[in-house]
C-alpha cells in the first residue's frame, strides 16, 4: 500500500529549501515525528527517511528525540551489529 498526500501549493512554496529538498526533508520530519509518537519502529522510521542506522540515530540526537526499545529494535541493533 502506498499512500499519497496532497500538500497545497501554498504551503510548498513557503518551504524554505531548494525544490530538490523538499521532499527529501519532509519524509525526514514525517519520519521523526512519528518515532517520537511511537507510532512506528526505528527501522521503520528510517527506512521513511531515506536514512541508514547510524546516520537516523544521529538525527535523532539533534533533535533530543529519546530511543525507544522494543523487541524489533533489539533485533535490528544485533543484526546490525553484526554486519559491522
């Protein structure tokens, strides 16, 4: 399933970033806010940002958004640690 948003013109163009960001920064903020809501994992939030592990922490970081653990986090952060 993929869902698609109508975000009005109005609004895009009072988006302060180049047009080729735009839709780059707006999955990052969407992805974000729905990991500090604990509406999704991390990993799946990251894969809506467009971002790897590390580099989503990090933003994560900046933005002093606490990391949650649950059982597919842990998962995730073993595998990882074992691709390292």
């Amino acid at each position: 399933m993929t869902v698609k948003l109508n975000i009005p013109d109005s609004i895009v163009q009072s988006i302060r970033l180049p047009e080729n960001r735009i839709e780059a920064e707006l999955l990052k903020e969407l992805a974000v806010a729905l990991y500090s809501q604990e509406m999704i994992s991390f990993a799946r939030a990251r894969e809506l940002a467009r971002m790897g592990h590390y580099e989503f922490g990090q933003l994560l970081g900046t933005r002093q958004v606490m990391r949650y653990y649950g059982q597919e986090e842990l998962d995730e952060d073993f595998n990882y640690a074992r691709s390292e």
